[in-house]
C-alpha cells in the first residue's frame, strides 16, 4: 500500500525526535514538530499504527516498527542526498536546499535513488553534516562536538550544524563559518559565555553561546 507525503513526513519526523535510541515519542512533541494540532497528529497515528508502521496506544509514546524504522531511513537517505546533488551540482545553497529536498524526497523510484547515489560518489554526510544512510539503512557515526564544550586553545574542525533554518544558515554565511573551516577557540567571555574563535588561521569574531550551540565540530 502506498504512503501519503503526509505519512512518510511523521515517519521522519517520529526517528529524528526518537534519536538513535528510539525513544518514545510523545503526541505533544509530534504536534509540536509536525506545526498540527494533537488531535490531527492522533489521526494520523493511527493510521500509521493500522499499516504497522508504529507502534501506538493512546496516550502513551509512539515507536516505529521495523517496516517503519526501514522506510523512515530510507526517506531520510533520498532527502540528504538531494541536498547534497542541489548543493554540489546544481550550486544550490546549504541554506536554500531543505525545502526543495522535502518534495524531491518523496519520489518513489529505488532506481532514480541508487543511480543519484553512485553519481555523487556516494556521499556519507550531506552539506550540513548529517549523516546519509546507505542503500540498507545503515547510518555512518562521527565523533562530534557542540562548539559551545570546546575548552579555550582546542583547535577544530567545523563538521555540521544542528540548526538547518535559513536564517541561521545565512548567519554563518555572513561571518565565513563553513563546514571544513579550521576554528581554534582563543577566548571564553565569563559572562555570556560567547567566544573569541580564530577562523582558518586568518580571521577571528565573536561567536555567541547560541550559534556555539548548534556548531557540530572534530577535535584537530
């Protein structure tokens, strides 16, 4: 049977908020993440319990199934590697790519996908360091960091961001923040907690506790 948009976008959602643990996901938190209202979100869930692609009981936490778990990844992989064809191919922004890669993600064609994964050499991250899973669902892990737990003479690389959100994006575009960047953290402000970073050895700026929160970074 097929699946709505709709349904596969809970799917995501639900593993994305569950994280690697499958923690049980609450109706609040799926409301909140999908911008509807409880009683829609309870809806949907039972349709998705009904094609056993949850695991759902009325007011307790929502888990995916293994038929879930396998088609949740397998939109995420579509997804992230649109994001990095409209970035590395067509010139696309890391900031412009995300709502584009929403529609494309839910072609249906194994085909079109396999072939779009051997054209980008099979990529492993997509171009705001989140990891791709391969073809079996398998995802890659990396040993990152929140800029903001870095301590003062740590050098790093800059590897992914947590915020995804346009503006954001064009924020670190605007102060030469990349991924690939070199970071080394000079100065940690006592009061704010902001910080003094030297960017690739050439330039340094302020960067605040909320940006150093949602910079996923690698110890040098």
């Amino acid at each position: 049977m097929a699946n709505s948009f709709t349904e596969e976008n809970y799917l995501k959602i639900i593993h994305n908020i569950s994280g690697p643990e499958g923690a049980e996901v609450s109706t609040n938190a799926l409301a909140e993440g999908t911008a509807t209202r409880a009683a829609s979100v309870t809806d949907m869930l039972k349709k998705l319990a009904e094609k056993e692609l949850i695991n759902y009981k009325k007011y307790q936490g929502v888990t995916l199934t293994e038929a879930g778990e396998k088609l949740a990844l397998k939109i995420i992989r579509k997804h992230r590697l649109w994001e990095v064809f409209l970035v590395e191919t067509l010139g696309f922004g890391w900031d412009e790519v995300h709502d584009i890669a929403e529609e494309l993600e839910h072609i249906p064609s194994d085909r079109l996908v396999d072939r779009l994964a051997s054209f980008l050499g099979n990529p492993q991250f997509d171009p705001h360091g989140d990891p791709i899973p391969d073809a079996k669902g398998n995802m890659p892990t990396a040993d990152y960091r929140k800029l903001s737990e870095v301590a003062e003479g740590e050098k790093v690389l800059m590897m992914g961001v947590l915020d995804h959100e346009t503006p954001f994006l064009q924020h670190l575009d605007r102060s030469g923040i990349m991924l690939g960047c070199r970071m080394e953290v000079q100065e940690i402000n006592d009061y704010d907690k902001s910080a003094l970073v030297l960017i690739d050895d050439v330039k340094t700026l302020f960067i605040s506790q909320e940006v150093s929160k949602n910079l996923l970074v690698q110890r040098l």
